[in-house]
C-alpha cells in the first residue's frame, strides 16, 4: 500500500494556496469554497490564512450530494431562479476587498438532466455576472486548488484499491502543483521566472496568427487580438498584486480575434461540463464561429454548452502548453478540466479576460469589442494539445516555429 501523504506536506499545499494562489495580504477577508467532504483540508487552508495576518477567513460550505438531489428534484422555478442574496454576499465580500479559494474535486453528477444543470448554471452566471466579471478580469484575486475524493480517484485508477486509489491521486495532485519538495513558494518562483521568460519571446513576436496542426486531424488557425498579450503563470490585479489563478498552472495564453479562427479542433481530452462528460468530439470553426461540432459521447451537453448564448459560439482563450511539463509527463487522464488542461495546448470557449491585451482592464466594454475580444456568459477550457503538436507563429508571410512535438521551440 502506498504511503500517505503527510500532514506536513498537506500542510505545505495549503500554504501554497494561500501565499502564491491568492498571495494573500495582511488584514485581508479570505473566502474558501469548499464541499464538506473536504472539511480538513478547508482548516489547514483556514490556518494557513491566518498565520499570514488574514483579516477574516469564511469557509463557505457546499454539499454535492445535496446539490445532486436539488438537480434531481427541484421544481422548476427553482432550478432557473438564483435569489438575490446570493448576488449579495459576494458584492459585499468584493467591496470589502476579499481573496477567493477555491476547493475542487469530483463533481460528476450521474444521471441528472444535462439539461437542468445547464439552466441552473446559466441562471447563476447571470445572477453572479458581475462578479464573474471581475474575476475574469482580475480585479479580484482567485485561486482554484483540488483535492482528491474517492470516487474521483476510482475513476483515474480503476485497477487499484480505493486506498492506494486515493493515495495514488494526492501524489500525483501534489507533485503536479510542484508542492512535494522541501520549499514550494521557492520552485513556484522558480516557475515564476519560466513563464516570464516564454511570454516576453511571445508579446515580442507581435504574430498576426498561430497555426495549430498534429496528426489527430486538428488544423487550426487562430487570429490574434489587436494588441494581444500573452499572459500566465502570475497574474496581477488592480493593485499590482501578483496571484496564480490555478494551483496547478503550465499555460501561457491570450485571446483569439473573435472573428478570426478558421479550421478543425479535435478534441484530445474529455470534456466535464456540468457534471456529464464530453468524449471523442470536433469543433469547426469558420470567421471564429463553431459552425459544426461532435461528440460520440456527450452530445447534448456539448450542445448547451455551445448555445449558453451568443458568445459562446465563439472562443476567448487559445493556450500554449508544453507535453513535456511533470503534470503531463504523469501521462494519467485525471477527467478534471484544470489538471487535464495544464498537460496540453487548450482553447477556452465564450469570454476573453480583458488582460489578454494590452491595457485591456482599463478599456471599455466597446474598446474590447473593437479589439476582437470575444464576451459570453460562459467561459469553458478545451484541450487540443499533442505529443506531436506543432505550432507556428504567422507574421508578414512568415512561419516562426513555436512549438514542435508538443514543447516550446525557445
């Protein structure tokens, strides 16, 4: 049986949550959205917090099996409608300059109507629309950080125990956040100066477009925005704060010109959108908009997904990641969008985040637009990426070669 991961260790992971993710200030109110089944972890967070002079820490607890019935059984009233409340608290949590954690895991729901968690969802994106606005545009800190359970385990592992299962899923969640050596916040700045170096090569190049091809039948061409800006790793917010959004993080990205990507997406992982899985499925795209998709499993939830609204016909992110990073050397399909995303090149459907070009979080709702940034309601990652992926910078007629066998060429 393997050994467990100790608490030392555990402990280290949460730190790193709190002092890279959210780079959390003294006297500043912290808020941890976590499912009860991951309490402990929660209060190491919760600890971790307040160790760094945290103002306030409120753990906001959620409960998936409970959430799994109200998707089952709700009326329909309630499975459309956010109350105004919900809205409330983060305004007043946002006004009172709050950091936000979040715990993942597991959520898929079986056998609930894709349907009904597509409307619930969409119903609390527009409730939460200005929030989720300014988490996009990074005028709030936010990290995303898992744990594992062990039905989640179960399914990345099905061959072992669920003990070594869930042992087997730590090791790999925490190795995969480079939290297993004796200082993470040291290798995370050591991460830090990578990514720099990668993006100063690419807001450089001022390329026109990316050309994405590999053998699985992908042929992509992405049209960057005006004056884009390829960002990742760190990010800052309005104050000039660094923060990593994703805790585990290998993604360089920017935004696509809304109107300008041509060709053929395939599909390289599964899909979890709102707790069905998407597998074995295209996107077409023609002047930016997907024209055609499929899925062998996942139809109809890939249908909702693309018809959230308008903006989600389109793409908001196209992301640069190396196969070569330890999360995909793991070579382990994790069935969870953030770990699968950060082991291969991705698109992000619907909205574009506004510091995807150059002095974006300052420009207005119709300079963004003018600039091709797409706007949506939904904002979902798909991973395209391969070990024979190649990538090439078009500019003036000319090809730079960008990546080659799934790894940066500089």
């Amino acid at each position: 049986m393997r050994k467990e991961i100790s608490k030392p260790q555990l402990k280290k992971y949460a730190e790193l949550a709190v002092r890279a993710g959210v780079n959390l200030q003294k006297d500043q109110l912290l808020i941890i959205h976590s499912d009860i089944q991951h309490a402990g972890f929660a209060r190491l967070i919760q600890t971790a917090a307040y160790e760094a002079g945290a103002l306030n820490v409120v753990i906001d607890w959620k409960d998936e099996q409970s959430t799994k019935e109200f998707y089952i059984h709700a009326a329909d009233r309630f499975i459309d409608h956010i109350p105004d409340w919900q809205a409330a608290r983060f305004k007043e949590w946002d006004d009172e300059g709050a950091a936000y954690i979040h715990i993942i895991s597991d959520n898929v729901f079986e056998h609930v109507s894709a349907e009904r968690i597509h409307r619930s969802q969409k119903a609390s994106r527009t409730k939460l629309k200005d929030y989720y606005s300014k988490v996009r545009s990074h005028k709030v800190r936010w990290c995303l950080i898992a744990v594992p359970c062990v039905d989640w385990a179960a399914k990345v592992f099905p061959n072992l125990s669920k003990e070594e299962a869930l042992q087997s899923l730590w090791e790999l969640i925490v190795s995969g956040a480079r939290a297993d050596g004796e200082s993470p916040i040291d290798d995370w700045r050591e991460h830090h100066r990578a990514f720099e170096s990668r993006k100063k090569f690419l807001n450089e190049s001022r390329f026109e477009a990316l050309h994405f091809t590999n053998e699985r039948g992908t042929d992509l061409v992405v049209g960057l925005a005006k004056k884009y800006l390829f960002i990742g790793g760190a990010v800052t917010d309005e104050q000039g704060i660094p923060f990593f959004p994703n805790i585990p993080t290998e993604e360089i990205f920017t935004a696509p010109h809304k109107n300008r990507v041509n060709g053929k997406l395939v599909g390289t992982k599964p899909l979890i959108y709102g707790g069905n899985i998407i597998e074995d499925f295209h996107l077409i795209f023609t002047e930016g908009r997907i024209t055609d998709y499929y899925a062998a499993n996942g139809q109809e939830a890939l249908q909702h997904l693309i018809e959230t609204d308008e903006g989600s016909h389109y793409l908001g992110e196209i992301a640069l990641v190396s196969t070569k990073a330890p999360l995909a050397q793991a070579n382990t399909l994790f069935y969870k969008t953030l770990f699968d995303e950060n082991t291969a090149c991705h698109i992000g459907i619907g909205d574009a985040s506004p510091s995807t070009i150059i002095d974006g979080l300052h420009k207005s709702e119709h300079e963004l637009k003018d600039a091709g940034l797409n706007a949506s309601l939904l904002s979902v990652n798909v991973t395209f990426g391969t070990d024979d992926m190649k990538v090439v910078g078009v500019k003036e007629g000319r090809e730079i070669p960008v990546m080659e066998g799934g790894d940066f060429k500089f």
